[in-house]
C-alpha cells in the first residue's frame, strides 16, 4: 500500500494568495457598487431638486394651493385686511416671487387678504337704499354660516320726503359709530313726496311697442285690457285710456290702457302676461323679456314699478319664454302656450 506525501507550507501558501485574491475582487466589487448607487442617487436628487415657482398672485387660496402641489411646493400662510371687501379669500402677496428656481419641497409665503377690517360705521345718507343691500351682501358674502358684522333691521322704515324714493334719511347707529360686534343697522328711507303730481302721457293711436316704450320712460302705473279692433280701429294699437294723456295725477295713479286685439297670425299668440307683485313703497326697476323659440332674446317692457297685479300685452311664437327680472333678478318665469286669443281680456 504506497503513501501520499503532502507539502503542507504549498498548500497553505496556495491558500493564502487564492484567499487574497477573492477579498481584492470582493472589495473592489463593493467600492465599484457603492460609486455607482452614490452616483444614481445624486444624479437623481439633482433632477428632482429643481422646480420654477408659480405665479398665485390674484388667485383664490384654494387653486393657489393647488398649483403648489403640482410644483411640489408647500404654503406658509399669512392672513391681512385690505382695502376692499371684493379681494377676501385672494393671494396678495407671494415670496419668492414667480419665475424664481427653487428646490422642491421648499416653502412658499403667501399673504391672504381677510378682507376688509370694519371698526367704524359707515356713512349711509344719501345714497339709495337697493346700492346699499348690495354692497353689505357682498361684503359680507363669504362669511358662511357665521352672522355679518352689520345686519339691517326689517321691515325698513319709510317717510314721506322731498328726497328721491329709496334716498336713505336717517341711519343708526350713527355714521362714525364704532363697532365691536355684530351690529343691527336701522334705516329710514324715502318714499318720495307725499302729493307729488305727475302729467299722465297720452298713449291713444300708438302701437304696442311704442306704448311699452312710453311707460318706461314715464315710470307711470299702469293696467292693460283688451279687445278686438272694430271696423275702422287699427290693431295692436291703444283705443282710449283712463286718465287721459296730458291730465295731471298723483304719482301712484294707476292708469288703465285698452289695447285692439291684433289679426290672427299662424304660429303665434296674443295674450296677457299677468302676475301679482309684493307693493313696494316706491318704484323698483323692472324688465320683461322674451327668449323665443330659435334662442333670441327680446325685452319687452323696463321701467320702474311699484309692484301689485302686472299686465303686459305681447303677440309671440308659440314655446317663447316669458322672463319677468326686478333688479336684475330672476323673479318669475313662464312658456307661452296655444290658447284661445283674440277675445276680450281683463286682469
């Protein structure tokens, strides 16, 4: 049986180079991984650090803070009264300012206007009552659920005056008076004179149109009634009316105008539009429109109304809607529908 010599310090000295050698590669594979996965991280980093901040100035907070987040940016919010009660809500101020390359993720100030600061009662004499609700609804339009600073008393106190109606005459509190808290406004406005006397304007002979056109310019009261046109009477045209033009009425006087019925027309109806209105102490603006069936729209009558039973001729298509506004406000709408016309009308 023969023997195997072993060199033993070979071996070793084999093992020890081979042993040297995966550690060289095994540390060289570790500093190659690490340079790479530095150098993806900071290429990374550079790409996404750079953004453009954006231009919010004017905006609402809510779309402001919206196009932020698009950026990656994020709000520091500082609230300041303003000069005007419309800018509530809107971005004044921002810092840095639009165009400026930042790094995402970097914080953006943006000054919100809080609106007006109201410490003192304003000045209401003299102006028109309707100009006033408008500018405290807006002012106030935002405040949600929470009570407006200045609440008015209703109903409002009217007096006679030499002042035009609607002309604010007295308020409290004062003008000037300072303010802590909510605060209820009481006003007393003008009807207008008393025995004022108006010339009634003579509307015999004239066309609907016309007529329509006549009660707006003189702001009269005013009642349709209709009829047919006998022989002789030119249709759609004023018969009589009651007082007669030129007579001198008080200012409330109701005057009552009989209009001829036109012909027949194939696709179109006479009627009345009627409506009962809430009296007002004193003329309000009104207008009536027509939006007819192919999208046109046509006003029919604007003056100033007192309010009560409202009657206005027209002679449209079928399907045309018939839209009645009091201060620029929707108040009644209706469809012109066939029915049986030109017959004796009274409201």
């Amino acid at each position: 049986m023969g023997f195997i010599n072993l060199d033993l310090d070979a071996i070793e000295g084999y093992v020890a180079n081979h042993l040297r050698l995966f550690i060289s590669m095994a540390a060289g594979i570790l500093v190659f991984v690490g340079i790479i996965a530095v150098s993806v991280f900071f290429i990374a980093l550079r790409g996404a650090e750079q953004t453009m901040v954006p231009d919010v100035t004017g905006q609402d907070l809510t779309s402001a803070l919206q196009e932020l987040q698009v950026k990656e940016l994020y709000p520091r919010i500082q609230l300041r009264y303003s000069q005007t009660s419309s800018d509530k809500g809107l971005i004044l101020e921002q810092d840095p300012n639009p165009g400026t390359i930042v790094k995402a993720g970097r914080r953006i100030r943006l000054v919100v206007s809080q609106g007006v600061m109201i410490n003192t009662m304003e000045n209401y004499l003299g102006r028109n009552i309707d100009e006033v609700r408008m500018d405290l609804q807006t002012l106030f339009a935002s405040e949600g659920s929470v009570a407006p600073l200045i609440t008015l008393k209703e109903p409002l106190m009217y007096e006679y005056s030499a002042e035009t109606p609607g002309t604010i005459l007295q308020q409290r509190p004062e003008p000037g008076s300072g303010i802590s808290g909510p605060t209820v406004l009481e006003l007393v406005v003008s009807r207008g004179p008393e025995d004022a006397l108006i010339q009634i304007p003579n509307m015999v002979n004239l066309s609907l149109n016309d007529v329509l056109e006549q009660i707006g310019r003189s702001g009269i009261d005013f009642t349709f009634v209709t009829r047919p046109a006998q022989e002789g009477e030119i249709p759609e045209t004023v018969a009589a009316q009651n007082p007669p033009g030129g007579s001198m009425a008080k200012a409330d006087t109701r005057v009552t105008i009989t209009l001829l019925s036109p012909e027949p027309s194939e696709g179109e109806v006479f009627g009345l539009f009627k409506y009962e209105m809430a009296k007002n102490p004193y003329p309000l603006a009104l207008r009536l429109e027509a939006q007819l069936p192919s999208g046109e729209r046509r006003r029919l009558l604007s003056t100033e109304y007192a309010g009560g039973p409202l009657t206005v001729p027209y002679s449209l298509p079928v399907g045309t809607v018939l839209i009645l506004y009091m201060l620029n406000r929707e108040y009644h709408r209706e469809t012109v529908i066939p029915q049986i016309v030109f017959q004796a009308d009274r409201p």
